[in-house]
C-alpha cells in the first residue's frame, strides 16, 4: 500500500515580481505589456501620488494597495521607500504575483522600483522592470528640442549643491524636483526661496541672469495641457513651485569647435584614404 501522501510536500508556487510604469498622461500612456502585467498579478501595489490615476487602477485589479500612506511629514523618504521594498517583498515571499505600478517610468527617479527588483533576484525571484512613457519624454515633445543635436544634462537639483558637478551651457540643462532642492532630511515637502536662492546663485556662474528658464509639468489628465512657464534665472527663488515641476535651461551659448581634434580625425581620414587607395 502507498504510503499516504502530505500537502504539506506539494511545493509552494513562487513569487513573481513585475515593476510597470503607469506613463503620464491617464489612459493614454499604459503600454499593452504593462497592462498584462497588471491584469495577471495576485496583487498590485500603487505608488502612484494621484487619486484618479489610483482609482482608474482600481478599476483594473481587485486587489490595489497604495504606497501613499507610508509618507508623513517629517519622515525620511529613504524610509518610506524601504518599506515599500519591504511590503511588496513580503507578498513576493509568500509566493504570489505581485506587480508594482509607478508614475512615469518606474525606473527614474524612483529609488524603490530598482532596489526591490534587486533584492527579489538576490533571493532567487523572478522580477522585471517593464519600461513607460516619462516626464523626460513628454518633455522633448512639448518643448520642442531633441537632446541629441546640442546634448542634455540631467541632474537632481540637490546634486549640484551637494556635490561638484560641471555643467555644459552649450547644450540643454534639466533639473529635476528644484522644489526640494537642498533638503538634507529627506523628510521636507518642499524648501523655500532661500534654498533656490543658492541654487541660482550656482547657475549664475555658467549662465547670465537673464538667461530664460523653463518651468514645465507634464499633463496627467487627457483633459490638461501641460504647464510651460518662462521666467529669468534672477526670477527663480522667488517663482513658486512645485514638486512634479521640472527646470530647462536652454542652452546659453554657441558650441565651440575643437579645432585640434577636427585636425586629428582629418588626418585620420586622410590616412585611411590612401590605405584603401593602396
């Protein structure tokens, strides 16, 4: 006789983990991939910082759960977003479909996104970053400019305070949450115009004062249009902001030729020519 068998030996189903941005723009911008993500995960986890778009997600998946209430003022956000590594983990473990939809691309500017994938393939787990339509992408189309003819820079505000960082004023300038530039807690909401004040005065250095400045947020609704404000650098401490809005700086001066590496790759050209000629 076969020796009955324990449920208790049937192996667990493993977790499954699927980070998927949600674009800007609602309804618009959810990639068919990131959709089924979502439509086949045992659980969603939402860090997504608009009600709408967290309802229209709720009207997707029967098991939705906001990140948003881990914040609170005065907390460190490197601790909120380790408890969002924590709790999505925790689903992944008990072996479960767990898919985490973020604004944008869920790969920038989001710290969460990268480590929880990090941490659930050290364990041994299955996990993928599904890529989505970003605040960077909807910029180049609104403000008309492509990174490649002149270059683009990208830094967080904060970066260029905290640390030296040189900075090109014959291409494209973006600074990312200018609104929080500064802040050393990770846990303020916003500084203020004194903040801005030191942040201009860096600028002030590579470009003039009255050189423009670009303030720009991306639509999140199909019924928006997204907000481009110009102002002048010496404007910019005292222009309020906000933290989904993203600083341009056009470029400030003409490229310079490099007149001594243009004479090398002549001379380059000039050898590779007669080798094939020989």
């Amino acid at each position: 006789m076969n020796a009955p068998t324990s449920n208790d030996s049937k192996p667990q189903p493993k977790g499954r983990l699927a980070i998927v941005g949600m674009g800007m723009t609602l309804g618009s911008h959810l990639t068919p991939l990131a959709r089924s993500h979502i439509a086949q995960a045992d659980v969603i986890f939402a860090g997504l910082s608009d009600a709408i778009v967290e309802r229209s997600l709720e009207r997707m998946h029967p098991d939705v759960r906001s990140l948003q209430p881990y914040y609170r003022e005065g907390k460190s956000r490197m601790k909120t977003y380790r408890e969002w590594v924590e709790v999505m983990m925790t689903e992944v473990r008990a072996g479960k479909r767990v898919c985490g939809v973020f604004y944008g691309h869920p790969g920038v500017f989001a710290w969460s996104p990268h480590k929880v994938i990090e941490v659930a393939r050290a364990e041994g787990f299955e996990a993928h970053m599904e890529p989505g339509i970003s605040a960077e992408d909807c910029l180049y189309a609104d403000l008309g400019f492509d990174p490649g003819r002149l270059g683009c820079q990208h830094f967080e505000a904060s970066q260029l305070l905290f640390y030296d960082r040189r900075i090109d004023a014959a291409g494209y300038l973006v600074l990312w949450q200018v609104a929080l530039v500064g802040d050393r807690s990770l846990g303020r909401l916003a500084t203020g115009s004194a903040y801005r004040e030191l942040l201009t005065e860096l600028l002030a250095r590579d470009y003039p004062l009255d050189h423009e400045v670009i303030i720009y947020r991306a639509a999140t609704l199909p019924i928006e249009r997204p907000s481009i404000r110009r102002i002048t650098l010496r404007e910019l401490p005292q222009v309020p902001m906000s933290a989904e809005e993203t600083v341009v700086l056009p470029p400030a001066y003409a490229l310079k030729p490099n007149a001594a590496m243009q004479a090398r790759l002549e001379a380059l050209d000039k050898l590779e020519k007669a080798s094939t000629v020989a």
